[in-house]
C-alpha cells in the first residue's frame, strides 16, 4: 500500500461510515508517521479503519470496502472495518496518533497509530507477521524509523 492508497482509504471509510474520522490502526497505519516507508513495511494490501463516531458503521465499511469487494477488484488493496478496540494499544495512543488530512482525504481525518504504538501493538499480537513489523519499525529490520 502507499500513502495515496491509504488516504485514498481514509476518504472511502469516512463516505462509507458517514463519518468525518477514522482510526487507522493495523500496520499501513506507519504511513501516517512515515509517508515514504520503506517497502518491507509496506506489503498489506489492507488498512484496518475503525470510524471515530459512527462506530456501529464497521461492518457496513467492511462489506463496501473489504476484501473481495468491487472496491479490492478495482484498486488492489482494501479497507478492514473493524472496531478499535480489538487492538491492543498502549494508554495514550490517542493523544500520539498522527494527522492524516488532506484534499486526497477530502479534508476527513485519518488517526493513524503512532510508530511505537503500532509497534506495541503488533508485539501484543505477537504473530510471526508482526513480530517482523515491529522488530523493522524499532530499527532491526535495517533502517531505523523510529527511535
């Protein structure tokens, strides 16, 4: 996925869930902090996205947006509607989240997880897919991102 993607994302999940924000907060989520990442960091073709308001609106973002849905055919990548709090994220998060609003946005706003948090997170998850996210955003996968 690359930032065009994910703002892209931000802007069908916010039309879909008639909301003005979401959370973004799987791994595509770095994309918020770090626009250019590195593309190892970069191989989901998916963006989990919760809406901030309009909460009961996952499933409805999900089925418009999610994976085998016209939306996937035609772009390539996805939008997983999914509730925040099936993520495990450090006390705090929300003040550390990172802005993403812009004219691709349509000026909604995109709260991506900050890097460390994400990195707590995927740690928490503690699969093998997330371990090497979080082991490359904490700086052994070859480039720091973040100290």
């Amino acid at each position: 996925m690359t930032r065009l993607e994910l703002e892209h994302a931000i802007r069908a999940s916010c039309d879909v869930a008639g909301d003005d924000e979401v959370y973004v907060f799987g791994s595509q989520a770095i994309l918020g902090q770090y626009p250019d990442a590195p593309e190892s960091l970069r191989q989901s073709a998916e963006a989990d996205i919760a809406p901030v308001k309009a909460i009961d609106m996952v499933d409805r973002i999900d089925g418009n947006l999610g994976e085998l849905s016209a939306f996937h055919s035609t772009f390539g990548f996805y939008v997983h509607g999914v509730p925040i709090d099936t993520a495990v994220l450090p006390t705090g998060w929300e003040e550390r989240a990172i802005e993403v609003r812009n004219e691709n946005t349509r000026n909604y706003t995109g709260w991506c997880v900050e890097a460390h948090d994400l990195a707590v997170s995927k740690l928490a998850a503690f699969r093998d897919k997330d371990r090497k996210i979080a082991r490359h955003v904490s700086g052994g996968g070859g480039r720091v991102l973040c100290a």
